[in-house]
C-alpha cells in the first residue's frame, strides 16, 4: 500500500507539487486562476515554469511538448528540448514562461473541415492551467487547448471549457436565487468507464482487417462464444492480469483514478473504470488510459482494441460516461439526499435535465454518432439510437405526485434480507439499475451510455454541460424574477415535467414495444451516424451554441464537414481493405480447396465411400458467389468516389458500399464454415478470442 501511495500522481505537476515547489504567493495566484477560469500574468507564469523544469529535470526529462487534442480523436504533441545556448559554446537548461503558456503548430495540417484553408498555416496551442502536466518518458506534457490564427477551435478542448464555463455560470445564476448571495463556483464531473478487447499481437500480423481497420470485417462466429455467460467477472487469467497490473501502475502514475478492472462479456472482452474527476481532466485522462491500454499491451505481446465492434456476434464495447454536476466546497447537486421529494434544488437541477435531454435528443444522438458506433447500438449490448432517461421507480413516484398534486408516501429504503443469517442485513436502494437505458439515473449522478470506446468523451459532455447550461438558464430567468421563488420553483418543476416526461423510460429499451412507444411519443430515431451528424449545425442548433459562446457557426459548421468526412474515409477504407482480403486470399482459397476436392471426387469415384461432391458443389458456389459479390462492392465504391457533395457521398456510403460490404460478408463467413481449416487464409474467430491463455 505503502508503494503504490507513493507511485499515484509521481508524474504529475499536482496540487501537493506546486504547493510544495511554488512560492505561497504564486501559488495562492495559480489556485486563483484554476478556479475562476481568469489569465495569468506573464511574470506568475515564468515562475511557475522554472518550478515545472527544475522539477521535469530532476525526473530525468529533456524535452517538453504543447500536448493537445486535435480533431482527429486522438493527442498530438511536438518534443522541444530544454536545451539553450550560452555565449561559450555551452548550453543551459531552459524554460520560460512565454515558452510555457503559448506554442505554434502548423494548424494546417490538422483537419480542421473546412474552417482553415490549406496555406494558412498559423495556430496556437494555449495551455490550460487547469490541467496539470505530467510526464510521459523524458517528456513534459503540458495540457493545452489549440486554436486557428483566427481564434476558431481546432480542437476538443476548447469548447469543452467552454461548455464547463457555461453550466457553471448559469448554474450560480440557480444557486444566487435559491438563497446563497456569493455562490461557489460550479463544476461538471465525469468517471468515464472504458471497455476494451485484448488479443495476442500476432494475430494483426495475420489479420490485415484488424491491423488497418481495428475491426474483423469477415469472420464466422466460433462455436462458442458469450452465451454461457462465464466470462463476465470471471478469474482474470495470468497474462491478462499481469497486462492491468502495469496498465494500473502506469495509469497511477499519471494521476488517473484507475479503480476498477474485470473481465466483461464478451470473450476476451475487460474493463477500467475509474474515479471521477472534473470534467476537463477527466477527458485528458480517458485520452491516457486509451493510449496507455495500448501501449503497455505491445509491452505484453498483445494488441488493445478499442473499436465499438472488433467483433460481429459478440458484445461490442462503449464508454459509460458518468456525468454529475457539483459545487466548488464539495456539494453534489445531483445527490437527492434521504428525502428528494423535500430537496428542492435538487429536483430543480433535476428537471432542468429532463427539460435538456428531451429538447436536445438530436445533439445528444450526434455526440457519439461515428461509423464504428453504428455497429454498436440497440444491439443487446448497448443502449438504441433512441434517447431516453431512466429515473428509477422513486423519482418518478416523486415527480408523479408533483404532478398530481398529491403527497409523495416515498418507498424508504428497506434492508435486503436473502434468507441466510449468516449473512449481513444493508440498506436496499431505492431503485434498480436499467442497463439498456441511454441516461440513466444512478444514485446522484446520470450514466450516458450510448458512448462508444474509442471516442473522445470532450464530445458528449461539450453537449450534456451546453444543453443543461441552457436549461438552467432559462429557469434562473423565470425564478430571478419571480415574487415567490418557493411557489415559481415548484410550479416550474411540476410544468416541466408535464411538458417533457415523454422522455422518461424505466423499461426495456430493447423490445419492441418500446421501439413503437416511442415512435408514438414522437421521439427522434436516428439510426445511423449519416442522419443524425448534420443535426450539429441545424439553425437553433447553432443559435444555443452561440448564446453560450460553446461553438461559433464556423465551428458548428466545419464539425459537421469533417465527422461526415471521417464517416467516408472509414467506410472508404474499410471497403478497400475488404476487397483487398477477398481477390488476394479468399477466393484464391475457395478456388484452391474446390481443386483439391474435384481431385478427391475423381479419386472416390466409384468406390463404397462417401463422395465429396455436395461439398465440392457448395464451395465452388459459394466462391463463384464471393467473386460476384466483390465486383459489386467495387463498383458501389466508384460510384461513391464520383460524387462531390459530402453529404450526398456520406449517405451513398451507408446506403451502398457499407450494404454490398455487409451481402460480401454474409458470403465470405459462410465459405468459412465448409471450407478446410487449412486452405483459410486468416485465424478464426475462435483463434483470436481464445488464443490468449
């Protein structure tokens, strides 16, 4: 225990550090910063950046680097030595405080859809005070957001702040008005659960679909796969275990709350999850662990995959994004306490969610909307395309009676007794847990789940904190102006709930009576990232973003550009590498074995022994099939590449190439299934998802 105290945040520029290093007055000026989301002055940063190498250098770093969040999905960062020369031909360890705060990449080539022309290369990277830097290796990473030469975001960063700068602002207007004259100041937090598959390395080696794409585009399911249930929570094996055990030591270093870890679902299928954290750091850090998982796994000979769906018949993986919303000294404004039909705020907050979530399902629904999570939702493993909120049985029975106007009896919360007294007897919570809810109430926080596990969580909590900022905003206007905020207050609660509670589901997401509940709600059903992605920069999409100063209409615009253009290039990609596995490995396999069977048919012919002629028949077909279907596959990839309206070309590739890659599948995995194990070009499913002992 002792060690591992002493290993949490060793690389970290932390709080206990910069108390510990900084002069109390600089200190006191930082913390000042961090919390009020103000500029440092330049002679403040100088000091601290003196303070932040002296430290990095005792830790054997050289280098620091601008560490920064493009719009790729993934970090980016440029190594510059400490080193600076003196007039005697030696050098000097330095760093200043310009040096710190402010750095220069070549903004033009990041994507940046559409916002920035190709020969306007200038962009800034600003560092993010609230973000402490930490040590990767022999380099100082500094957190920054990174923008254009004309202040436009580059980044995911940058409107994530602003999105947090929004809610806690109107959050304080709610607060103000509720009775605290000088309210603290507000804060989004997050514990982003991430779910990831872990196979032997060698395997991508064999598998170009898993190597170039991240995900098995042909493959039969093996005769055994989830349905016995026993892989969830089960004994970790050794080699698995010994992989987390350095993923955890490595992520703990860093200052990531790596807390919990287990097998999940699927077969080779696991699990992290971490504490929560302010939401800006809490992004950095998923953005860590992601990158951590991958790296120590080539330490182990393994290989991490992050794809939603690596596998087809098998569970695939999301990111549980758990999102609350509290003060600066500690209160959490989600937590119902023992009575919620008494806490007034507290239903207050709570309404102004519902109000969001339902005026907002489209911006909700384009959050996670990516190629690979289209593969992931509404299939038994994760919440449908259809937004909704699970509030539990008690809540609703509270809001009910609101909206009755009758007294709430309140269910109490009961002690669990199972029969054994040997047995401890615990406080029974007051409502289950719904699985297959896309936002679920869970005790004092809401779980997004629609999440998929290789995005970045910046995107869904930019519109969680932009929609509920709104929703608080509206309800500080009413309620600063009216005579009796006690009696406003719980009108407002009650109206709202009248007015959105079609939003609200406590069942199975996943039947089909739902499916027809909700199209009777008239909620929104946007079942693939094509649809729901242009909703981004709809007018009143645009005019929210704006009144909160979250996104401009550049911003907005050139959002909806690039994730349109990044669904092309993965369907694109995906495409060509499955055309690519067909004509040079499959059908010269199908034709090879229906070879050596037409020999073994020649060679039986006419003794007392079972012919392999049906087999012959049913191989040749089917590779006479796969040979069709791939000329068809081909052309609905020459048909997409000529049309120049990015949203026409992004609907052409789900409609038309991404449907002939789905028939060329269905044809490939069959031919599988009888072909010779020898003859097939590439491990099995069964191969992969047991071949780590």
């Amino acid at each position: 225990m002792a060690n591992l105290v002493s290993l949490y945040g060793s690389k970290v520029f932390n709080d206990a550090e910069m108390r510990k290093r900084l002069p109390k007055d600089i200190y006191r000026e930082v913390r000042r910063v961090q919390q009020s989301y103000s500029h440092l002055n330049l002679d403040v940063a100088n000091v601290v950046a003196s303070a932040l190498k002296e430290w990095a250098v005792e830790q054997g770093v050289t280098h620091f680097t601008h560490w920064f969040q493009p719009l790729t999905g993934l970090t980016a960062e440029k190594h510059e030595s400490f080193i600076s020369p003196v007039s005697d031909d030696s050098v000097i360890a330095e760093f200043s405080g310009k040096e710190l705060v402010r750095g220069e990449p070549d903004a033009s080539s990041f994507p940046s859809g559409g916002i920035r022309a190709t020969f306007e290369a200038r962009g800034y990277t600003i560092w993010d005070i609230t973000s402490p830097a930490f040590i990767k290796g022999d380099v100082l990473c500094i957190p920054t957001a990174f923008c254009s030469y004309s202040g436009e975001a580059l980044d995911q960063k940058t409107p994530l702040l602003r999105s947090m700068q929004a809610i806690s602002k109107q959050a304080q207007r709610i607060l103000k008005v509720l009775g605290n004259p000088n309210p603290p100041g507000v804060r989004t937090t997050v514990g982003a659960e991430q779910e990831y598959f872990i196979v032997d390395a060698s395997v991508l080696d064999k598998r170009p679909d898993l190597l170039y794409t991240g995900r098995t585009l042909v493959g039969a399911r093996p005769p055994r796969g989830q349905e016995m249930e026993d892989h969830y929570f089960g004994a970790l094996k050794p080699r698995i275990a010994a992989y987390m055990a350095d993923v955890d030591a490595e992520l703990w270093k860093l200052g990531v709350l790596s807390k919990t870890r287990h097998n999940e679902v699927a077969p080779a299928q696991h699990e992290l999850a971490p504490i929560y954290t302010t939401t800006n750091i809490a992004s950095d850090h998923n953005q860590l662990v992601m990158e951590t998982l991958r790296r120590v796994a080539s330490e182990h000979g393994l290989a991490c995959l992050l794809h939603e769906k690596p596998f087809a018949g098998v569970n695939g993986s999301g990111k549980h994004n758990n999102w609350a919303i509290g003060t600066d000294d500690g209160e959490n404004l989600l937590d119902p306490g023992d009575t919620p039909a008494k806490n007034a705020r507290f239903l207050l907050f709570l309404a102004a969610i519902i109000k969001a979530v339902d005026e907002h399902q489209d911006l909700l629904r384009l959050s996670i909307a990516t190629a690979g999570n289209d593969h992931r939702l509404g299939a038994n493993e994760a919440p449908p395309a259809i937004v909704s909120i699970f509030l539990g049985t008690e809540l609703t029975g509270v809001l009910d009676s609101l909206k009755s106007g009758t007294e709430f009896a309140g269910s109490g919360k009961l002690n669990m007794d199972i029969g054994v007294d040997a047995l401890p007897h615990f406080p029974k919570d007051t409502t289950d847990r719904n699985r297959t809810s896309p936002f679920a109430f869970t005790g004092n926080k809401f779980e997004f789940r629609m999440p998929g596990s290789s995005l970045s969580i910046s995107g869904p909590n930019i519109i969680l904190n932009t929609i509920v900022a709104d929703a608080l905003s509206q309800f500080a206007d009413i309620l600063e102006k009216a005579p009796d905020v006690g009696e406003t207050l719980k009108t407002l609660v009650r109206d709202t709930y009248v007015a959105h509670e079609r939003i609200v589901f406590n069942g199975n997401n996943y039947s089909d009576e739902w499916l027809a509940e909700a199209g009777k709600r008239g909620l929104l059903n946007l079942t693939s990232a094509v649809a729901a992605i242009p909703l981004l920069a709809s007018a009143s999409n645009v005019a929210l973003f704006e009144k909160h100063g979250v996104f401009s209409k550049s911003e907005a615009d050139s959002r909806v550009e690039l994730n349109l253009e990044n669904y092309i290039k993965t369907i694109h990609y995906e495409a060509l590498t499955l055309i690519d596995m067909v004509n040079r490995d499959i059908v010269p396999a199908g034709i090879t074995y229906s070879l050596e069977l037409a020999k073994l048919v020649k060679i039986v012919d006419g003794l007392d022994i079972d012919t392999p002629l049906p087999t012959l028949k049913r191989v040749s077909s089917l590779s006479s099939a796969v040979s069709k279907s791939v000329r068809v596959l081909e052309a609905a990839v020459i048909e997409a590449e000529d049309i120049n309206d990015v949203h026409k070309e992004a609907v052409n590739y789900r409609e038309k190439v991404f449907t002939a890659m789905q028939d060329l599948r269905a044809i490939v995995d069959e031919l599988e299934t009888v072909c010779a194990a020898k003859y097939w070009p590439y491990p099995s499913y069964g191969e992969i998802l047991y071949g780590v002992r």
